[in-house]
C-alpha cells in the first residue's frame, strides 16, 4: 500500500499502542472516520491511581487531512479504507 507519507504509516503500525495511533472506523452511516489517537498507556493496560495523577488515558481526534504532509485522506486512501480499519472497540477503546 501506497502511504501518504512516513509518518502517518508508522502512526497506523502504532495504532491501539502507547503514543500516536492512525486508524479508520466506520460509522453507522458507512463513511468512514478518519481518527487520530493519543495514548497515555497501551491498550489494556492499568492505568495510573487517579489519587496520584490526572491524566487522559486516550484521546480520538477526527481529521480530514494528514497532519505531517497535508494529503486529503478520504481522496488519498478510497481504495484502502478496509485495510486501514480497526473495529470499534479495539484501537478506539
């Protein structure tokens, strides 16, 4: 598969771990939502006593265009949407 640039593949092979993620969902209308994540902690893991810290474990953020090269991504990944999926639950989780 053809990446729109370096950084957003490495971001999708991050995607449900500690850090940045890229992944698509589909909503219920069918069209598919292009999402940005922000991990405090690895999917499943504990998360710190709340008594210690504040934090926000995970953070989606939609986007419409990459944030590291600026490429449309409904026009630039059409083809490739099931690939780039990750089911409800899993990386959104």
């Amino acid at each position: 598969m053809n990446w729109c640039c370096a950084a957003m593949e490495n971001s999708f092979l991050e995607a449900g771990r500690r850090g940045v993620g890229f992944f698509v969902a589909e909503l219920r209308s069918g069209r598919p939502k292009f999402v940005l994540q922000f991990r405090a902690i690895a999917a499943g893991a504990l998360p710190p006593d709340p008594c210690d810290s504040l934090i926000t474990l995970v953070t989606d953020l939609s986007i419409s265009y990459c944030p590291f090269c600026g490429k449309r991504l409904d026009r630039f990944y059409r083809n490739h949407l099931e690939t780039l999926q990750i089911p409800l639950g899993e990386g959104a989780a």
